[in-house]
C-alpha cells in the first residue's frame, strides 16, 4: 500500500517541480498551471473511480448483490455497501469531522444512497486547498485510528481513498465479468 501511495503522490508533483534542478535552464519545464494543485490531482482520480462505482452499483441487478465468488470474499452488495463507508470515515479524516454516519442499508435501494450520499460528502473534502491538505488528519473515529497508525496528512488520506475507492473498483470489474456484464470502465463512451 505505502509503494502505491508513493507512486501516486510522485505522479501528482508537477513536473516544474521535478525539472527545477540546478543547472538545467536549458531544460526547464513550462510555468505549472496557477489553477492546478495537488488535491485536484488527487480529486480527478478518485472522480473516475467515484463514477465507475456508482454507475456499476446502479447497473447491477438488485439480484446480484448477493453475488460472492467464493464464501471468503464480500459479496457485490457488502463491497458496494464497503466503499460507501470507507469514503465517509477517511473524508472525515480529511475535513476534520466526526464520522457519525449510519452504516448502509443492505438492499440495492440504500447501498446506492449510502454510495450518493458519500460522495457527496467527499466532493467537500476534496474541495480543501493544498494548504489545508497538509495539515494531520485527526483520527475520525477507532477504525480510523487503528487504520492510520500514526499521523498523516489530509493530503495523504485523500490519496489514500482515491486508491481505496479504485482498488475496490478492480474487484468490481471482476464481480460483474464473473456476471457477465459489461463494467462501467469499458463500455462505449
């Protein structure tokens, strides 16, 4: 996990950033956009995930979220269910907030509003500006806690649910191939 963090916060530095080394003029890098920054990076990434997920949690027959592949793993609905409030306790992390939101509902009807509903909540958090971003999360609740560890930045717990909400994504496009349905991600645009 920290390798894949490491990955995605060295794709986001911008390349200014990494063309700024002494004595190469030559070879600079164009200005960096004004109205780019880290968390929008970060914010872009977890939109497609965001996207992709809910659109498979609409897709998907009320039938098939029962549907595990084997007896170890969640079935559709518990991951659908899973994202939902994984997004709600790392945004809260994020925006400094208390995760008092209710677990959802096991039907496909409350898995997509609980889907909604954490979305909308992390379109706030990732709203925040880079300042913000680099200030520690606080733990929002125990699981939180245990979670992180230790202290990281709210940069770094957005990153993480961006990578979290795309992990789970894979595991979806599985799900439903194993169906024999079409995932969001590669159906014609």
């Amino acid at each position: 996990m920290k390798s894949s963090l490491a990955r995605l916060a060295l794709a986001l530095v911008p390349a200014a950033a990494l063309a700024a080394h002494p004595g190469t003029r030559a070879h600079a890098a164009p200005a960096a956009d004004p109205g780019a920054s880290a968390v929008a990076g970060v914010r872009d990434l977890w939109q497609t995930s965001r996207d992709y997920i809910l659109a498979a949690a609409e897709q998907v027959p009320d039938s098939a979220y029962a549907f595990r592949p084997t007896p170890q793993v969640r079935s559709m609905g518990e991951l659908f269910a899973h994202v939902a409030g994984s997004q709600r306790m790392l945004c809260a992390m994020a925006l400094g907030e208390k995760n008092d939101f209710p677990a959802a509902g096991a039907t496909k009807p409350a898995v997509v509003a609980a889907l909604r509903a954490s979305n909308a909540y992390c379109a706030r958090a990732y709203a925040i500006s880079d300042t913000d971003a680099m200030r520690l999360a606080p733990p929002s609740d125990s699981i939180s806690a245990s979670l992180l560890g230790t202290s990281r930045t709210r940069f770094y717990v957005l990153a993480m649910n961006a990578w979290h909400d795309n992990e789970h994504y894979g595991n979806l496009v599985t799900y439903m191939r194993l169906r024999g349905m079409v995932p969001p991600s590669s159906q014609p645009k």
